[in-house]
C-alpha cells in the first residue's frame, strides 16, 4: 500500500510540473531585462556655449553612457520575456550649423551587443545577425534637423530625425524622435526606432523553446563632446 501511495504522489508531482512549469518559468525564473538607456537629466547644467559646430561621440559618463543595441519580446519556455541587448562599442559624428543638424551619423558593432544570456548572444551574433560578414549596423540623418527649441538651461527636447537605418547589410528609410540635451559642454541624444526585422532580411528565431517576436525597436543613447 505504501509503494503504491508513493508511485500515487510521484505521478501528481509530474503532473502539476507539466501544466505548471511555463507558469512557474514566467513568474519565478524568467526576468525582463532593465530597459533600453534614454537621455537622462539628472546633474544637467546649462549649456557653456552654442549648439553648433562639430561633434563626435565620446563614452559619457554618469547618467548619460553612450549605448546602442537592440529590444524585442520573445516567448521563453511559454513565458513572455522582454530582452535588451546592448554595447558600448559605438562611434559616430554630428554637424550643427544654424542650430541645424546637417549631418549625423552613429555606427554600431554588432558582435558587441550582448544580453544577460551568453547562448542568446551567440545565436544573434552568429545565425540572426552574421556578424563576420556585416560587422557594423548605422544610423544615418537624410535632411537637417531644426534644433532652434533645444533649451539651453539644462533641460532637454524631443525632435524627430529623418534618415537610414542600416542592418545587416540593408538599409532602409527610417524616422525617430529623438530626445537631445545640452549640458554644459556634452549634447546627448536618445532614441528608439520601430523595426520590422524582416524588413532588414533578419529572421527572428523559432526554436521551440523560444519564440523571438517579428518587430522591435533599435535603441540608442550617444554623449557627444565637441570635435
């Protein structure tokens, strides 16, 4: 009788781990990651001197760390999960002339982008994004951007940046609001700009396990000192 109640308890255990594991993988094991950096104004001075002139992109500091990458949903042994992926490795130039930006561009490398998931990382670096043969991804502004409302006391405004958005070798139209301050002797911008991964011939995986969602955004945050 006893081996019988026990084989009875081991076969509900099994049974309740089945219909519960998703449930009990979404609530207790799987985490969102922190979310995609934007402009922060936290410490922020007025500005030391006029918008233009030539910029060039510098690590940051604080508040403000440059940052670029990636956030999309996916489904994660049944749970939903919001995953960042991000690096430091970004490079970039502005041209502000008449408190007009006329010319920007930012270049992210791709192999740098890293989640808190080491196997995640290596399937976008190697299957997804192909990093051997496209190193680098850009943005890049296609017509000026009116920076006359950019406050000069600390505080920062949202503008929206016309250009071309380059992933994986493709580039396409894109358009993103970007939140700019000047502080002191930095301008930072951020932004985040909807994708459609397909769009860029970037296939979302569909491994059974996970389940990576068709759009996404890029995200970036970038402290620029002047050149």
């Amino acid at each position: 009788m006893k081996k019988w109640w026990i084989i009875g308890v081991a076969v509900v255990v099994v049974f309740v781990g089945v219909l519960a594991g998703p449930w009990a993988w979404g609530t207790f094991i799987a985490k969102d990651d922190a979310p995609a950096a934007t402009v922060s104004t936290e410490g922020a001075q007025a500005a030391s001197g006029p918008v233009d002139g030539q910029w060039t992109v510098t690590p940051g500091s604080e508040a403000n760390v440059t940052a670029a990458g990636y956030r999309v949903s996916e489904v994660l042994n049944g749970a939903r999960v919001h995953v960042v992926g991000s690096t430091d490795q970004v490079t970039g130039s502005v041209d502000i002339s008449g408190q007009k930006m006329t010319s920007a561009e930012v270049v992210v490398q791709v192999a740098g982008i890293a989640t808190d998931n080491g196997l995640r990382d290596g399937q976008f670096r190697n299957n997804v994004m192909d990093v051997t043969a496209f190193p680098t991804a850009s943005f890049t502004i296609d017509s000026p951007v009116d920076l006359t409302a950019l406050p000069a006391d600390g505080t920062a405004t949202t503008v929206t940046a016309n250009g071309s958005l380059t992933l994986k070798g493709q580039t396409r139209p894109a358009s993103v609001d970007v939140t700019v301050l000047h502080s002191g002797d930095s301008l930072i911008a951020s932004g985040s700009i909807p994708v459609t991964w397909t769009d860029y011939g970037i296939t979302p995986p569909s491994l059974g396990f996970v389940t990576v969602d068709d759009s996404g955004t890029v995200d970036f945050l970038v402290n620029l000192a002047r050149a």
